[in-house]
C-alpha cells in the first residue's frame, strides 16, 4: 500500500497499516466479513429511523405521550445523529476505524436495549438521542471503509452494494416498522437490533484493523470547535424537522434557534480553519467534484427520503390504503433498487461514471414528472413505473456519484470528507421533507380558497351534485341529509387540493433531480485526475 499522503497543515494523517491482498488484489477473507458486517452495521442504524417513525402513534401510546410530544422520538434521535457524522471522521482518527465502530455498534445496541425498556416519555428522549449520538458514527465509517479496503480502481462494485443498502433501508423501513409493531409490539423495534448488534460488535473487534490509532488528537480537541459545531448541527436539524409544522419564524422556539444555528455556524467555520487540530477537516470542500458530490448528494437525500414520505402520505390519506397495502406499493421501489444494482454494476464498466450518474437523476426526474398528473384514483398501478424509476434512479445515482466525489480527493482527507458526506446527504432529505410540508400548507390552502370559489351554491353543477347526494343520502336514511351532502362536498374539496398539492411537490422535485442531473457531467471524469496518497 502506498504511504499516505502529507495531510494539510493543521491535520493529522491517519496511520493506515498494510494490508493483505490475494491474488485478486481484495482484501483476505476475514477482513472481508468484518467489512460486511460493518455495512450491515450502517444498514441497522439507516433502517432504525425509518422503522421507528413508521411506528410512532404505537410508541406514542405506550409511553401516554400526545401526538406533539411524540415527535421528540424521532427527533431527538436526529438532532444527535448529525452532530456525531462529521465528528466521526475526527474521533476514528483519533480512536482508530476498528475502535470507534466497535464501541458505535455496542453503544447504538445498549441504548435500543434502553429504549426498550423506557416507561417515560422523558427517558425515551435521552436513550433515543444516546442511540442517535453514539450510533451515527457506523454510516460514515462504513462508507470511509470502502474507500480504504478496495481503493479507487476496485471500488466501483462495493459502492453499488452499500448504495443498495443505503437505499433500501429507508424504503423497506416503514412497511418492516408496522409489522414488528402489529405483530409484536413497539418494544420489539429496538430489540431487533440486540442480537444483531452484538455479533456486528465481535466481529468488527476481530477481523477489522485496518489503522492505529492517534490518542494524542485527544488532548488537542477544540472544545470550542466541538460546542460550536454542536449547537449550529443540533439546532439546524430541529429546525428543519419542526419547522413546518410550527410556521417556521412565527414560532419563537425556531426563530431563537435559527438565530442560533447561524451565530454557532459562524464560530464553528472560523474554528474549522484556524485550530491547530479542527474538530472537523473542511479541507476537503477544496476540490471541486468533492462539493459537486456533496450538492448531489443532498439532492439524492429529497429523492431518498422525501418520496417515500410523500408516497405513504398520499396513499394513506386520499387512497386510504393500510399499512399492509402501502406496503406493497412501496416494495416495487425496493426490488427496482435490488435488480438494478447488478445493472449499474454492468453499466459502470462499460460507460463513465459522470453518466451513470447523470442516467439516475434523469430517471428520478421523469419518475417525479409522472407523478405531476395524478389524481385521487391512482393506486399501485399508477405508481409502478413512478417507483421503478425512483429506485432504478437512485441505484445508478449514488453507487457513481460516490466514486466520483472521492476521484480526486487525497486519501487522508477520506475519513471527514466521508462524515461531510453523509452529513448533506441527511441534511438534503432534512431539508427536502421541510420542503414537502411547507408546499403541502401553502399549496393546500391556495387550491382550497380558489376551488371553494369556483364550487359556489349558485352554479348549476354544484346543485346538482348536492341534489343528487341529498336524494342518495335520503334513500339510504341519513338523517339530516343537506348537512351531510355540504360534508360531503368540503372533503372532496378537500381531497382535491391535497392531491393538487402532493402534484406541487413532485413538480418541484423533477426541477431539483433535472437540475442535478447536469451537474455530474461538469465534474472532473473519475481517474483523471492523480490524488496523492491514494493506497492502492
């Protein structure tokens, strides 16, 4: 393995140690399984979010909580998340890979041991945000890892595995979620982590080791740095999770906290440059594909988890459709996503990178433009080409943008460029569910007013509707069948705005996957650049 590359003034480089390739050129067998379980590590804490947010009204009436307090749950767990994904890359340093993963992995399953067993609104908030916190270090340090293990020419084929599982997880989560909760019951969402959790732990500890650590980082840790970069991240995301719901600056919570967000932005970006040892190396936004890809990524974050939001909440509120059946309307996505894995893998041997991505957030985009047309009567059949496209997209996107982000990057900026990484990808889907709700109020109120206009008691198409439901409602004895009738109109009214404005969503979603769908091919082509330190 090539010696790593001098790291920029004020960071330390990572002490990698050699490994054992076969014939192949791939890691040995052991190291391989180690990889493997840390990826099904990434997987357990990407699923967690989904599968607990599918079940939240469950988790809601354990604990006597109401639907407000609930939403803590989730958000407590997110809030602590985003804080530990670009501190990831500092503390592996500083720990080493083996380490740090380790003691994520046993720590995110005492902590669902906890969460299991709270009685308490309030104790389920701390052990959730402890799951979150500790937990978020596997998604980056497993993609880091890829990087590291196979290098750039061997990468590409590893990048579509942990795509695929990056993928699915937020797909198959809500349907996994309300069968746990149905057939157990809501503490078995955190109990299924057990087991797994522990073989993952051991077996990272064994077979894993693949740098030494650096615990002197330790003693020059930039608390300023860390508190600051804390309370900008923390306050971000709430913002961005409560936001909406809360009309945004009309609410002091999120108006303080948003001031906040920026004040501790500002010190964390001066502290970044000017420590002697940053909490976090934003050097990395020093090469353009890296921003590029991190930009991509976010929008790749709206297609990954705003659409599987929006989906469900369209077919549960106009379609009225079960958990079961939403269920099996999402699963189409998940089994594009699986059979296009092998298909990226094919295609990106054979055309550049910068294509594949591009193909991907084309295919989002013209899944988005289907989806503008729809009306209260869509249902699976629908929604089939939206979906296969979505997941088929999503595949080709993130299994190239991933390598080309990193073409050009030093390997010693790897590991925080790998939490920088993650971190937009969150922050994009953050920001596009934001999104979604802030068009679903504002939207649904303006179809509403202009079509209670236009359904007025004095055109003729409105009283012979009304007529005709009095007369129905007659027949079958509903008392006082004029009040019911006038009901009857306001939730179709109703329905119909809500539909108009699920329709919005997706026409701006098309606009941000069109617009993404440009800029791979302004990127740097994958190899043709000569980042320094690269080890294989």
């Amino acid at each position: 393995m090539a010696e790593a590359a001098a790291p920029p003034a004020g960071v330390s480089a990572p002490s990698v140690k050699e490994l054992k390739l076969d014939a192949r050129g791939l890691p040995e067998p052991g190291v391989l399984l180690g990889y493997f379980m840390m990826v099904f590590g990434m997987f357990m804490a990407v699923l967690d979010i989904q599968i607990v947010a599918a079940s939240i009204n469950q988790i809601q009436a354990g604990l006597g909580a109401s639907p407000e307090e609930a939403s803590w749950v989730q958000t407590s767990y997110l809030v602590a998340e985003v804080v530990m994904i670009p501190l990831s890359g500092f503390l592996s340093r500083a720990l080493s890979t083996r380490w740090l993963f380790v003691l994520s992995s046993a720590g995110f399953t005492l902590a669902s041991v906890l969460c299991a067993t709270a009685t308490t609104l309030e104790e389920m908030v701390v052990y959730r945000a402890l799951q979150g916190f500790i937990g978020g270090a596997m998604i980056p340090i497993a993609f880091g890892t890829t990087l590291h293990l196979f290098g750039r020419n061997r990468q590409g084929g590893m990048m579509v595995f942990v795509s695929m599982v990056v993928t699915l997880a937020p797909t198959i989560g809500p349907t996994l979620g309300g069968w746990i909760s149905d057939t157990l019951s809501w503490h078995w969402l955190f109990l299924v982590n057990v087991i797994p959790g522990i073989l993952i732990s051991i077996g990272v500890w064994a077979l894993v080791d693949v740098d030494e650590p650096d615990l002197s980082l330790l003693r020059r840790l930039d608390v300023i740095g860390l508190v600051a970069m804390a309370a900008f991240l923390a306050s971000l995301e709430y913002v961005l999770e409560e936001g909406a719901r809360d009309q945004w600056f009309e609410d002091d919570l999120i108006a303080g906290l948003s001031l906040l967000s920026a004040i501790a932005g500002l010190i964390f970006f001066y502290r970044a440059f000017t420590a002697r040892e940053p909490i976090v190396n934003l050097r990395a936004f020093a090469d353009g594909n890296f921003v590029a890809g991190t930009l991509i990524g976010a929008m790749m974050g709206v297609g990954l988890y705003g659409l599987v939001y929006l989906y469900p909440l369209y077919l549960s509120r106009i379609a009225g459709l079960s958990s079961e059946q939403i269920g099996t309307v999402l699963s189409v996505s998940g089994l594009a996503m699986v059979l296009a894995a092998p298909l990226a893998n094919l295609i990106r041997a054979h055309v550049d990178v910068r294509v594949l991505a591009c193909m991907g957030m084309s295919m989002m985009a013209l899944s988005a433009y289907l989806g503008v047309g729809m009306t209260a009567e869509w249902r699976f059949n629908e929604l089939f080409l939206p979906q296969v496209l979505r997941g088929a997209g999503l595949m080709f996107c993130m299994s190239s943008i991933s390598i080309v982000a990193f073409a050009t990057l030093p390997m010693n900026l790897v590991k925080d460029a790998s939490g920088l990484f993650t971190l937009c990808r969150n922050l994009g889907g953050a920001m596009g569910l934001a999104m979604i709700n802030t068009i679903l109020q504002w939207r649904t109120s303006l179809h509403w007013s202009r079509m209670v206009e236009a359904v007025n008691a004095g055109r003729v198409e409105t009283e012979t509707w009304l007529a005709q439901a009095q007369a129905r409602l007659a027949e079958l004895g509903v008392p006082d069948a004029t009040a019911t009738a006038n009901r009857q109109l306001g939730d179709l009214v109703m329905r119909e705005a809500l539909v108009m404005s699920y329709a919005d969503c997706l026409w701006v979603m098309m606009v941000i996957f069109s617009i993404g769908a440009i800029m791979p091919l302004l990127m740097r082509k994958a190899g043709s650049a000569s980042p320094v330190g690269d080890a294989h």
